[in-house]
C-alpha cells in the first residue's frame, strides 16, 4: 500500500496527495511514521460498506454474572461429577440450586424457588457442553 | 393445510410461530418460521433477546453444515405452534429474521410435507386414525 505523510496542527490534519494516487487503491497516511488514516477510492468504500452491511449483527455480549455463573461450573466440576453426574445442575452464586435430568425442567425448578435469577444450567457430564448440529445450508439470493 | 412459501428458494413450509417470554408471558411476538429438520435445535432472531428480555441459560457446542464448531449461548422461551404451546424451550439465536424450528420441537408433531403440490399439514395427532377394535 502506497503511504503519505500528513503534517498538522491541533486542529487539522494537512495531507498533499497527487490526483493520480487514488488510482492506485488504498493510500495510507502517516504522521511521524505512524499510521493516522487510511484513503480509499470511492469504490473500494463503496465495496467495503456493501460488505459492513451484509454482516450478521453481532451476538449480545455474554453477561458478567452468567460468565461467573460458567467458571464456577467449570471449577467445580470435578466435584460434580462426582455427585451429579449424569444429571442436569443449576449454579447459582457458584453454588449448586437446584439438579434434574432435563434442562428446562431444571429451569422451571429455579423460576419457581428463585424466580429469574441469571444462572447457568447444564448437564454434569466430561464433554458438556453438549453438541448441536444445524446441518441446513441457507442460499443467499 | 398451510402452503410452501415462496419467498425462500427452492420454496419451504413456512408457517407463524409465537414467542414468548418464560418470566412474563406478555412479552411475546409472532414471527415466521422455516421448519428445518436438518436442525437439531431451534433458533431465534437475535432482536428477540431484548424485546422479550431473554437471559442466557446455558451454552452448547455448534456444528455448522461445514463441520466447524464454535461455542453458543442458550435462552429459554415459550414456543406455540399450531396447537403445539412448549413452556420452556431451549434455543440458540440466528442472524436470519425469521425462527428456524428443528427437530427438538418437530419431533413431537406429525408433520406431512407435500412437495409437489406446494403444502403441508403439521397437527399434534396422528393422520392416521386409529384402527378401529371390535
């Protein structure tokens, strides 16, 4: 990628580019040898924001309390193998609230002592979690 | 009889389904509904996770049609279809604007597909009636 260096002031970037570079794709440009921008043609930004809009919007963050509800699972999990294994577990405040043998029986269990807390339930078991397969192919038209 | 719509290609049996919040059963929305039987799990529009004010509950390992596999997040909902209503139904999000239902919830309803002629039946009994004992 072809580079410029850009002077400025506090208040404003200076850059002299020939008219001739944009020709050439993307110019990169520099000031004090580091990079403070990148110019592209019209239709390399034309491609590019074709492409930002095709993305799939991003998954929610993972909430904190639920993350720590996840480690402590796995922390303790040796230990619930050991106990509950082959059962289904909810963790709540790192502590164990209530077991079953499905997940959303489980879940019912915890709404109906706890009400929505944000816990983590999942099967006791070496390789959980467990695996889902969506084998459909979608054609984009 | 519903029909194939015709807005996926090659067209698909697509009907509405009902979301619904588990904590507070207001907090619904209908949406439409591809059913996938190459899914072994359902999954919902990711905006679902803020107008029903979805939580995770769980997490799975995700096997794509590429044999890639990444790590998901799990939400609980109550699902109606047809005469089918489950109260707690685990699902994973998708990108796409509309349910993919998968064989969780397929397996417990008899659905015919009737490619040919564009429709198909999904009910919570048999098609078959009973035979008759005497």
């Amino acid at each position: 990628m072809q580079s410029v260096s850009v002077t400025s002031t506090p208040i404003h970037y200076f850059v002299e580019i020939e008219r001739t570079a944009l020709a050439l794709g993307p110019t990169l440009l520099e000031e004090n040898d580091q990079p403070v921008a990148v110019l592209l043609p019209i239709s390399d930004y034309q491609t590019f924001t074709r492409w930002q809009e095709e993305q799939p919007p991003l998954p929610s963050p993972i909430p904190s309390d639920f993350a720590a509800e996840v480690e402590a699972f796995e922390h303790l999990k040796p230990t619930l193998l050991e106990r509950y294994g082959g059962q289904v577990v909810a963790i709540y405040q790192g502590r164990v609230i209530a077991t079953g043998d499905d997940k959303m029986a489980v879940l019912g269990k915890v709404l109906d002592e706890y009400g929505p807390v944000h816990c983590y339930i999942e099967w006791v078991d070496a390789n959980s979690p467990r695996r889902a397969r969506i084998t459909s192919a979608w054609v984009k038209r | 009889m519903n029909s194939y719509d015709s807005r996926h290609q090659p067209s698909a049996p697509v009907l509405n389904v009902t979301a619904a919040s588990v904590v507070n059963r207001r907090r619904r929305r209908s949406l439409s509904a591809l059913l996938d039987t190459g899914s072994d799990i359902t999954a919902i529009p990711h905006g679902l996770v803020d107008s029903l004010q979805l939580y995770p509950v769980g997490q799975l390992q995700l096997e794509s049609v590429e044999a890639s596999t990444r790590a998901v997040l799990t939400y609980a909902i109550q699902l109606t279809i047809g005469e089918l209503s489950i109260p707690r139904l685990e699902v994973i999000l998708t990108g796409l604007d509309f349910v993919v239902v998968g064989r969780d919830v397929l397996n417990r309803l008899y659905l015919l597909l009737n490619g040919p002629e564009q429709n198909f039946d999904l009910r919570t009994t048999s098609f078959f009636a009973a035979p008759i004992v005497e």
